[in-house]
C-alpha cells in the first residue's frame, strides 16, 4: 500500500495536497521514514528539523495501516525520528492534533508529548484545544517533547 492510500484508509477525514508526500520524501528524506515488512508499507513519518529555530524539530504527519495498526510501528518511527535528529542537535519536538483524535491523543502522550496551550483555549469532546489554531473552528491540540 502506498504512503497516500494508508493516509487515506487509517484517516479518512485527513485532507491535505498529495504534493506533501513529494516535498517529504524529495526535500526531507532524512527525516522522514517508512516502515517496511517483507516489501509491504505499513506506515510512514513525515518529519524535519526546523530551519530557523535551532534545536526543534517537527512532525508533520505519522500514520500506521489500520491492519496493522497497535503492533508499534508508529513508536518504532518516532524513535527513529527522535534519534536520527538528535545526533543533528535536536532537543525539542512539536507537533499538532485534532482535539477529536483520540487515538493521535492517546499515542503521543504515552510517548511523553505534552500539550503546549497558549492563547485562547477552548474545549472540545472535554479536550482542551488552542481556539482556530489552523484557521477559524480549526481549534488543535500543539504537543512538545523534549528529547
Ligand atoms: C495514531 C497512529 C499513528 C498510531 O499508530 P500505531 O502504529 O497503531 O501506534 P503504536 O502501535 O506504536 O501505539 C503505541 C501506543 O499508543 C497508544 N495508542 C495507539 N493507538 C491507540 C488507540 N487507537 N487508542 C488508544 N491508545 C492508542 C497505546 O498506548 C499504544 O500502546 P499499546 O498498543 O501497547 O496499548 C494510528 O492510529 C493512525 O495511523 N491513525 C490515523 C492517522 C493519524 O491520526 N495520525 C496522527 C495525526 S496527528
């Protein structure tokens, strides 16, 4: 299956151009993974390490096949992401979630992600979010891990 399909399948309400797929794997190649078994893809990182913040890194994007999902393939690629970029000098990283992403939410705080809020917060499924984040009623939950 390919990265745009697991996407599709295991996130159906994700929309996002296609084109991030290529900016990922062309221009940031050495921080982005996919896990492989016996020539099937069954998840992928999209990740890179901030240009102007010194010491940050980001990820964009994880997602895990639904089939096979619960089997630690997502943590297996953060661990790569969390040590490819610290032998590059990072020590923070960031991300953000859907406040109605239980299994998003669930995932990044048992690997230590904790919520960043800042600004006006609202609350959302008892989940509390940074209001319109993402653009008006697109309220997110940032995450930061120190590494
Ligand atoms: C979030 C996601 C990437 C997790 O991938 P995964 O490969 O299943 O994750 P792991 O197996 O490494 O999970 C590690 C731990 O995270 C937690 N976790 C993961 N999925 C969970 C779920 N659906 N419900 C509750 N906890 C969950 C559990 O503590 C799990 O450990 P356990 O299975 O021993 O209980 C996957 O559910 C997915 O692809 N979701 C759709 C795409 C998406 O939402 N991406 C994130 C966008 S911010």
């Amino acid at each position: 299956m390919s990265c745009v399909n697991i996407t599709k399948m295991s996130w159906p309400q994700f929309k996002e151009r296609e084109s991030i797929y290529h900016i990922f794997c062309k221009h940031f190649s050495n921080t982005s993974f996919v896990a492989v078994r016996q020539g099937e893809v069954l998840g992928f990182l999209l990740g890179f390490i901030s240009q102007v913040k010194a010491g940050h890194g980001y990820i964009h994007l994880v997602a895990t096949d639904p089939k096979n999902q619960r089997q630690g393939i997502a943590t297996a690629l953060y661990e790569k992401f969390f040590r490819t970029t610290k032998k590059k000098g990072v020590r923070h990283v960031s991300l953000i979630v859907n406040p109605d992403n239980v299994a998003s939410l669930r995932f990044h705080e048992r690997l230590g992600f904790r919520p960043n809020l800042r600004g006006a917060l609202i609350a959302v499924a008892g989940v509390e979010a940074v209001k319109d984040y993402n653009g008006p009623g697109n309220h997110m939950v940032p995450f930061t891990k120190e590494i």
